[in-house]
C-alpha cells in the first residue's frame, strides 16, 4: 500500500511520560482519529530514551524516536550512557538526537555540565549524521554561542516562545523552529506575530505532550491529537486553510527528520 503523506505531523511530545503510562496505544489512535499521520516521541534520559525507541518499533512509521539527555537530566551523564545513546541511535526508527540543550531556568544541573553534555551530543549527532531537537530556556545567548561553535549542526529548536533573537540566530544557523500549544494561548500575542514573520517553510507543529495543552483544552494533559488546533491557530494566522497548513507543516517536518522521508519513500507503490 502506498505510504500517505498527508495529515499533520507532531514532531515532538513525550509518549514515555508517566501520565501516558498504559494508555499508549489509545491515545495514539485518538491522535489518527484527528487525522494525526506520525508523531515523534522524545527521549529525555538514557531510560526514557529506550522506551521511546521501543514505542517506534511497536508503531513503525507512526511513531518515531529521538534519544538524548535534557538539560535538567545532564547529571546523569556518563561515557557508558553515551556509549549507549549512540548504540540506540543506529536503531531506523530513531531520527534526531534529542532533547538536547541548555535549560537555566531551574538549573536542575549545573550550567557547566549542562553545556557539556549539550556538546557531546552535538558531536554525537554530527557523527553519525542526525539531526538535534534543541531545548532552549532563558538561556538563548549560551544556546546559540554552543550551536555556532559546534557547527554543522542540523536540528529544530522546539517549543519556540517568541524570542526574535533565537528566532534570528536559528535561521542563519539553518535550524528550523517548532511551535505548539502556546500559540494559542490568549496572551502570547508577541508569539503570534513573531511566527508571523517566519519563513513558513521553516516551521513545525508539536505538542510537547503531556505539556503545554492548547485552547480549548488548556490545564489538561495535552494529547498529540490536540495539534490539530495549533495547526488551525498556525492556518489562520497565515490565511490559509488548515489543509495546506497541515501539507505545509508535514513537509518541514520531513526535510528536519529525513529518515522518516525515507521510509515514505520506500513504501511508494508497496
């Protein structure tokens, strides 16, 4: 059967969360029910990173991983968990190292060693050639001087806030950014007109589930299915039908994670 390439696409959200323990399979089919057509689960730790993996390979070409250390989770770093990460990331259905950057907001590990392990993983995914989903909070000017210094990098800095200099800085790097929830939130005007002036073919849709539910489900547990209102919020604010948003969107997607290209494309007239 020839692979679809239509839908939307939420290329990042948490499936190995706690609040979505033993309700994989449902929430996933509520998602294909709004007319999601893939999804891609993030790892956060060595552990989660696993499981995410494990979900890929339950749902192959519906449900993709990424594998890496957050910030709030670099103390845990050691060169045998590298050594694992990179094992794990030959798998096909992992398509980015992530989520990966610098997080000074909470500074649930130090900024040293949060910058640290941000690096080896930049090299990591030089190395075996995949792209980085980039996490990046009240540290824009730290995250963009270790993305120029690691260059060349290939990525997406995801839940994008509005931050022009981030915005800026991460398209001359040639990265791609990714919104969700918030942009549907009442008071996130500056966000609205930031994506606005946007190349469009450099943005993508995610939920960041559990996290971050749009309107009109914000304050519960957000749901992949729930990008379907980012994507409508994203179609109105660049007068198009949510259709050509979801087509617009879905091709972003597919040029930041090429394995997922690839795997369409080997299914055409299968």
């Amino acid at each position: 059967m020839k692979a679809a390439l239509g839908g939307w696409v939420d290329m990042h959200l948490h499936l190995t969360d706690p609040a979505f323990q033993g309700e994989e399979a449902a929430v996933l089919a509520r998602a294909w029910a709004a007319g999601v057509q893939w999804v891609v689960t993030s790892g956060t730790d060595l552990e989660s990173s696993q499981r995410a993996v494990a979900l890929a390979r339950r749902f192959p070409g519906r449900v993709w991983a990424t594998v890496g250390f957050h910030p709030h989770e670099a103390g845990q770093w050691t060169e045998a968990s590298e050594a694992a990460l990179e094992g794990l990331a030959g798998d096909p259905h992992v398509v980015a190292i992530g989520e990966i950057g610098l997080d000074f907001h909470y500074t649930f590990a130090p900024r040293d060693v949060q910058e640290a392990v941000f690096r080896r993983q930049l090299r990591l995914a030089r190395r075996l050639s995949l792209p980085v989903v980039i996490h990046s909070r009240e540290a824009t000017a730290e995250t963009l001087a270790v993305l120029r210094e690691e260059m060349p990098v290939e990525g997406v800095l995801h839940c994008f806030t509005g931050d022009p200099e981030l915005a800026q800085g991460g398209l001359e790097l040639g990265l791609f950014l990714s919104v969700g929830g918030m942009l549907t939130f009442k008071k996130m005007e500056a966000l609205r007109e930031a994506v606005a002036t946007l190349p469009r073919d450099r943005i993508c849709l995610e939920t960041d589930a559990p996290y971050l539910a749009p309107v009109p489900y914000r304050g519960k547990r957000n749901e992949p299915a729930w990008v379907v209102e980012s994507g409508k919020a994203l179609a109105d604010l660049w007068g198009v039908d949510p259709d050509e948003a979801a087509a617009v969107t879905g091709a972003t997607a597919r040029r930041l994670f090429p394995r997922v290209a690839e795997w369409e494309r080997s299914r055409e007239g299968t």
